[in-house]
C-alpha cells in the first residue's frame, strides 16, 4: 500500500540513475541518516556506543573494501586483515614522527600506504587466479604479521609489538567521548560507503564486474585487465587501511598484530558472504550480524543450558553453530542478507496483494 | 544487397596462416573488406572461420601472413589495441557479463570512451556525472535501435538465447566500432528472429555506416544481405565474390553444399 | 657439510608429513572439485578422537578404528547436508561452505573432548638413527614411508581403477557426470571418507610430533603452499611439492632466519610459493587451464 510506485515516473537519466530511484526509498534513507547521526548519539547508552556501533562501523568499512576486491571485481582475497594491520601502524608512525599532523590526513595517508601494499600483493593476480591467488594473499597475511613483530620500528621499539594509539584531535576538538567516536566512524563510514556505491554504477564498477564474469570478453572490448584488477586491490586496501587505522584510533586505542590475524580476515569475509557479496548494504548488515549474532547466540544458549557450563564450551558451540549458519546461508541464499532485503521489498510493493 | 559501390579497403588480410600444434586452422587466407561492405564467411565446421576472426581482432597471432587494418600493416596486435582502434565483435558462445543488467552491459561497450578518473567518479559530481549520463545516452540510442528497452534492467543471464544475441550485438554497437565482427550472430535463432537480426544488421550497415564481417551456415540469410562471400575449406580460400558468383562455384557445392549422387539427381528428375 | 645435509634430509623427510596433509586436499578436489578448507580440523578431529578414546581406555587399534569410524560418518554427513545441497554451485560457494566446515569440526571436537592437550603415543622412537655419517630420525623415516605407500596405493586407485576414472569425470563436470549416471552421492561419501582417513594418518603422526593441540589445525596452512608447487590435482604433484617446502623451509630456517630475524617459517614457504606461481601459474604438475572465448 505504502510502497508503491504508481505515479512515479523517471523521466530523465538523472531521474533514472539515482541511487535511490523511487522516493519512499529516499525518504526512508533520509530518515535512517537522520536517526543514525541525531538520535542515536543522543539516546544510545555508552556500551551501545563503544562496544557495539564503532566496531560494527569500523569492520564494515572493511567489509566494503573486500566486497570492492571480491564481490564486484571477482578477486578473491584472504589477506583483508594484512591491509588494515599496515593501515594501523600507518597511522599510528604518522601520528608518531610527523608532528602536528592533521588527524584526518593521517587517516587518509594510512589509507594511501595500505593501498600501496595492496597493489603490490595484487600484480600476480594477473598470472594467478581462483585459489592460488587466495593462497597467494594468505602470503601477505603471514608475511605482515611476522614484520609488525619482528621489526621493533614499526611499533616504537615496543617489545611485544603492541601499540597504543594516541588520542584524537579534530580541529583542536578532542575526540574522547563515545558519541564523538561514534560520530567520527559514522561519517567516514558514510563518506566512504557512497563512494563505493558510485563506483559501482560507474565505469569503474562495470569494468571490475566484466573482469570478474569473463575476462577475455573483457580485454576484448578494450577494458584494460591488469589496471582494472589493481585498482581494485589498491582500492579495497585503502578502505581496509582506513578500517584498521579507526580501528586502533576510535575503538581499541590499543593494537597488537594478534588483532589482525587470520581470523580476523575469515570474520571479514563472512560478514560480505553473509551481508551479501557485491552489494554496499550487505556489508553493513553482514557487519551488525557478525557482531549481534555471538551475543544472541550467548543469550539463547544460556537460556537453554542452566547448569554453569565447562569454560570455553560456550565458545566452541558458539564457533559449531557459526560454522553451521554459514553453511545454511550458502545453500538458502547465496546471495546473502542483502538478497533477502530485497525479496522483502519486492514482497512490499506488492503487499497486500499475494503476487 | 545489390549495386553498392565498394568503398576504399578497409581490411586486408595477406597469406595468414595459423596453427594449433599440428593443427592447422589457417592457411595462407587472403583476402579484403571494403568499407562499408557486408562480408560473409562461410564453410563447413572446423574450416577455421572462428580463428579467422580471432586473427584479425588480435585474439590470435597468426604464424605467417600480415593484417592491413585502416592503412596499418601488422602481424599481431593486442586485443585491447585492436578495440581502441575501432574493430568490435560478438561471439559464438555469447560471451556478455551475465552478472550485469543489459544496460550496464551495453555501457561496458562504451568502455573505451570515458575518461574521467577513478576519484571523479567516486564522487559522481560534476564531470563524471555529465560523461556518465552522455554515454547513458549513446548507449539507449543503441538499445532503442535494437529493440531491447523493454529488458534494459534485466541480468543478462536470465534473458531467452535470441535476446542475449541481441544485447552482444548492442555492446558491440555502442563502441561505435568501424569494422564489426560477428561470429554465427544468428546460431540457434527461429526464423522470425533471424529476420530482425538480419534488419538490424542491414540497418547497421546502412545507417551507422558499419563495415561488417560475419560467419554465417544459413545460406538464405548469406544470399540475402552479404555484399560478398568468402568461402573456408580446411582453413584455406576456395572461393571469394558476390553470393551468386559463389553459389554457382563447382569447389564450393562439392565442399560444402554437397555432390548431388545419382540418388539425388532421380530425385530432382523425377520432381521436375 | 654434514650438517647442510642433515638439516636437508630433515627437511625433506618434514616435507612428506606435509604431503600427508596436503594429499587429503589433493584427493577431494580430484574428486570433486572442491577445495577442502577444513582438511586441517579434519586432521584435528582424527587426532583428537583417536587420542580421547585411548584415554577412555581403548586399545590402539580399536581407537583407530573408532577414528576412523568417525571421519567416515562425517564423510557421509558432509555428502548429504552441504555437498548435495551446493551441487554444481560456483567453487567459491563450495569453498565457503568447507570454511564453515572448518568451524563445525574445530568446535565440535572440542567440545566432545575437551581442549586441553594431549600427548599421543604410537610407539615410534624418534632416535636417531646414522646413515651414512648422518643423523636422521627413525620417526621421519616411519612418517615418510607411510606416506609412500599411501601415495603408491591412492595414484593406483585413480588411474586404474573404474571408481578411479568416474572420480575423475566427477571432478571436471558434476552435471555431466550426473548424465552418464554416475552416482554423485556414493563417489562424494567415498572420498570423504578417504581423505578423512589420510587425515587420520596424518594426524597420528603429527600429533605424536606435536602433541594434540589445537595448534593440529594449523599445519593445514602449511600444506597449502605444497598445493601450489605440486597443483592442486595432482597426487604425485602432492609428494614432489611437499618435499621441496620441506626441505627449502627447513633451509631457509637455519640458514636464513638468524639473518632476518627467525620465526620466518610461517611465511616462508608462501612466498616461494607465490614467486613459483608467477613462473607456472598452474603448479608444477597442475592441469593447464585453457580458456575458450
């Protein structure tokens, strides 16, 4: 009934490339933007904040880095959690030895370093494609962890290669309380999430997305391969570079490269598998699944199991069910909680009409 | 077509030859396109047409032989080259982007004409806006010509056969290519939609002023539009010129066409 | 001199432990196409099982068959709830899925038998044993004539055998292979099995080297860089590459790492990997792929 498109008529090509073509569809992005940047920094308590918004924004960003990498441009990569280590430690030696360096400069020189890194592990996906280039960015996974460990410079000669970000300052504004925190990731969140959902409608997004459902067809039209798989590597690392910097500067303030593991790579990709891959929402709702759904299942298991459970059990049925969901989620909807959104919609449209 | 007066050439193709191994596809192939020409290639299977095509847009280097394109002599020539300079093809195995809507993938043909930079169209202002929504423009130009508006969002890969055909033929169209390749653009088609894919090659032809190459097996569709055939046995020449000239060759009927048997021969005296 | 020798042939012998491993890989995407993340918890789960039944007071052999008898229902059960349900899915999706696998398995195993680590013993004495003038392990001996034989006896079965050839067609193409009647789900539930048992192996024998711990799965990611010198479809490829991660890892510990700084054997054999890659980017013995337009 609400959501009808009836009367709606797109008559100009600016009309019809919006991002967001039929009106409820902007009003209702008009009033998320609103609720997300006025109420919830009012209304939301401070655990809310910080241990659950800021992360869940600043792994999206990641997220939507590797969705750039592999969802639009088809390249996989297992070494997402490499690029926002350098972004980290990037950020943290800028801040470091360059003094009175503007904040977000840093942010955006972390970003430009993590790219640099990204194109270098990204010039054999030219020869290397599939799984050997999945195992070919594992390398830069190992390889990272062991330099940010090994060579004490990269963390001020700390012993334990653990460092402590320092605390932010916009413009002579401190950013210390969490709704300034959550503010600040929200933005650049945002910024960087339009951004990629431009690309993606552009000449650049058809590109990566013509190399990724045939390449030879590709380089037949005259797209240039090589440029256009390296642009999405640098691309993708600098939004997991950004991700890593906020990463130790607005949610931890700590980093050891522990934080940046295997793991870690293997969370990021489940969140764009879940979320769904080559779409810019889905990496924002796979993020919020990643992150809720280990409290829900926390919650529902002990609701079940009363008697106190052997330490560590939790966990490891937490890790069964999580394997298990993935699997569900690749037979069910492969195309992930995105795709679901939008059957939804198209279900609203329709509503209450059955088809 | 009848009475069209031959432009300047526009391709030549000098003593190509071509081999798989001990395979040979091609061998010491000559011949030339004049601008503005429908050009048929035909043969039996396996004759080598296919690697022709993909000989003279640089998919293939040929082992011997020279191509002349638009007054430039050359052996090989990297695919994107042979793009930018104007050469456009379709496929056999229809080789679109079936993750991506028809829209989008008639603009990946107008790939080589956008410049604007990756940061540009990032911030989609100014620009890179203006560029996107002038060759958005170009493109609907195409999709209007071929008839495909009705399906401009739909994902390639759900689309009937003869639509996919149609869409190939499009991407290839917005490159505004001078020389179009077309590999069998009309395999597996009813004949109703073999009679608009003919129509919108002609009207290519005609109205977008594109010289065409195609590989063709229905003769009737061959005799109707091609300027001039190009008859391939075993990857060598056996016969090149008007349809009629072709049809009435001795070489050709026994290669391709078929020897009528005495069988054969009863049976046309006794239907005549 | 002797002692480059010795640190090789330790490292050559360390190599076919990890082609141990890297054969479970080998003979699931021989056989069906799928690249099998979770072959490293697989070794795990084996380990860890065959190590919880002993201490349940079973007898060697009987907790081998015990193990065995559970990697074969996680064979069957892996057949009927995810690779039935993903046929004919892009690789990408399978390849998830075993990721999913992954964790199913880790957090299962421990779950049933708790994390704490332990010791397994086969009875092999890891002596020294001199050959020669040089000192090698009487265990490596035992790990690297085990796997010989288990190769020998796997390449026969491919390429002899009937089952062998349908494995093969079942790998290139599921649907074909569906078509010309080709029982999907027995061939799957066969291999499975298979390489849950060459994990089993594979885990008796690194975890009586490291103990049972969860640190089992990682070995996995050693494997991994053997696959792509060796491709990933081929079994004798899976010995060959073993043996020269082994031997160059085992090098370039000694030789190099007090240069840089150790602990380089992590990424080590990545980044040779990744330097052959671009030579061969199918492997040493990888089937080529060619690609049609």
């Amino acid at each position: 009934m609400i959501y009808r498109e009836a009367g709606q008529f797109r008559t100009t090509y600016v009309a019809d490339q919006r991002i967001f073509p039929i009106t409820q569809d902007r009003v209702a992005m008009a009033m998320l933007l609103v609720v997300a940047f006025v109420v919830v920094p009012a209304a939301a308590s401070n655990y809310v904040l910080t241990a659950l918004l800021v992360p869940m924004l600043v792994l999206a960003i990641a997220a939507l880095g590797l969705n750039i990498l592999t969802g639009y441009a088809g390249q996989f990569s297992l070494g997402t959690a490499a690029f926002m280590s350098v972004g980290a430690f990037a950020a943290y030696n800028f801040q470091l030895r360059v003094p009175g360096i503007p904040l977000l400069v840093t942010f955006v020189l972390a970003g430009l370093v993590a790219a640099g890194v990204g194109l270098v592990f990204g010039l054999p996906s030219l020869r290397i494609k599939g799984f050997y280039l999945a195992v070919a960015t594992l390398a830069a996974q190992f390889f990272v962890d062991w330099l940010f460990t090994k060579v004490a410079w990269f963390s001020n000669d700390s012993p334990s290669g653990t460092i402590t970000a320092q605390p932010m300052v916009i413009a002579g504004l401190p950013i210390d309380s969490p709704a300034r925190r959550y503010l600040l990731v929200l933005s650049i969140a945002a910024v960087l999430a339009l951004a990629a959902k431009n690309l993606s409608r552009t000449a650049t997004g058809r590109a990566w997305m013509a190399v990724r459902d045939m390449d030879v067809a590709a380089e037949v039209i005259g797209i240039p391969i090589l440029r256009t798989k390296l642009v999405a590597f640098g691309i993708s690392s600098f939004y997991c570079g950004v991700s890593g910097a906020l990463w130790a500067f607005a949610y931890l303030g700590t980093v050891e490269p522990q934080a940046f593991d295997l793991q870690r790579s293997f969370q990021i990709l489940f969140m764009v598998i879940i979320g769904g891959l080559g779409t810019v929402m889905g990496a924002f709702l796979g993020s919020a699944f990643m992150l809720l759904f280990p409290l829900f299942l926390n919650w529902v298991l002990h609701l079940i199991v009363r008697t106190e459970l052997r330490p560590g059990l939790l966990s490891q049925l937490e890790l069964v069910f999580f394997g298990a969901l993935i699997i569900v989620f690749l037979v069910v909807e492969p195309r992930g909680l995105a795709r679901l959104w939008q059957i939804t919609k198209e279900k609203l449209r329709l509503w209450p009409f059955p088809h | 077509m009848q009475g069209k007066v031959p432009g300047p050439v526009l391709l030549e193709v000098r003593g190509v030859s071509l081999s798989f191994g001990g395979v040979h596809a091609l061998r010491e192939v000559d011949f030339h396109v004049s601008e503005g020409e429908v050009c048929a290639i035909i043969g039996p299977n396996g004759a080598g047409k296919s690697s022709l095509l993909n000989v003279i847009n640089g998919v293939y280097a040929p082992g011997a032989g020279t191509i002349t394109y638009a007054g430039q002599t050359r052996r090989a020539m990297h695919p994107h080259a042979a793009a930018a300079q104007g050469i456009a093809r379709t496929f056999q195995n229809i080789a679109l982007f079936k993750g991506m809507s028809v829209l989008d993938n008639v603009m990946t043909g107008r790939a080589l004409k956008m410049r604007r930079g990756v940061l540009w169209q990032a911030l989609y202002w100014g620009p890179a806006e203006k560029e996107e929504l002038e060759h958005r423009g170009r493109a609907e130009k195409i999709i209007d010509f071929l008839q495909i508006e009705h399906v401009r969002r739909t994902p390639v890969g759900r689309l009937a056969y003869g639509l996919q055909k149609r869409v190939e033929l499009a991407r290839a169209l917005a490159a505004e290519p001078r020389l179009l390749l077309l590999d069998e653009p009309m395999a597996g088609m009813n004949i109703e939609e073999k009679q608009d894919m003919c129509r919108f090659i002609l009207d290519a032809n005609d109205e977008l002023g594109v010289t065409v190459v195609l590989i063709e097996h229905d003769m009737a569709v061959v005799m109707d539009i091609a300027d001039r055939v190009v008859v391939l046995d075993y990857g060598r020449k056996i016969a090149d010129g008007t349809p009629a000239e072709v049809r009435a060759n001795p070489e050709v009927i026994a290669a391709y066409l078929g020897v009528p048997t005495e069988a054969d021969e009863r049976a046309v005296a006794g239907a005549g | 001199m002797a002692f480059f020798v010795e640190v090789l042939v330790s490292g050559l012998l360390a190599g076919f432990m990890y082609s141990l491993v890297a054969l479970g890989f080998v003979l699931i995407y021989k056989a069906s196409g799928v690249f099998n993340f979770a072959q490293g918890a697989m070794v795990f789960a084996a380990a860890v099982t065959y190590a919880g039944l002993v201490s349940l007071g079973w007898s060697a052999w009987v907790a081998f068959a015990g193990s065995l008898l559970a990697m074969v229902v996680f064979a069957l059960a892996t057949e009927r709830f995810v690779l039935r349900p993903l046929v004919n899915q892009p690789q990408i999706s399978l390849f998830m899925a075993t990721i999913g696998l992954t964790f199913v398995l880790e957090g299962l195993s421990q779950s049933v038998w708790g994390s704490e680590v332990r010791g397994l013993d086969l009875g092999i004495p890891d002596s020294p044993l001199e050959l020669k003038g040089i000192l090698v392990s009487k265990f490596d001996l035992v790990a690297a004539g085990t796997a010989a034989v288990l190769v020998s006896v796997l390449a026969f079965f491919f390429q002899k055998t009937r089952v062998g050839r349908a494995l093969r067609a079942v790998a290139d193409d599921h649907q074909a292979a569906l078509s010309v009647g080709i029982p999907l789900e027995r061939i799957w539930a066969l291999v499975w099995a298979a390489a849950g048992a060459v994990a089993l192996v594979a885990g008796l024998l690194w975890g009586s080297r490291l103990g049972v711990q969860f640190a089992l799965t990682q070995v996995a990611f050693k494997a991994l860089p053997v696959l792509i010198l060796g491709g990933f479809t081929s079994i004798a490829g899976a010995i060959v590459g073993g043996l020269m991660i082994g031997a160059s890892e085992k090098v370039a510990e000694v030789y190099l790492g007090p240069l840089i700084g150790g602990g380089i054997e992590n990424w080590f054999p990545y980044v040779l990997a990744l330097l052959f890659l671009l030579v061969r980017p199918d492997g040493l013995f990888g089937e080529k792929r060619i690609e049609r337009v």
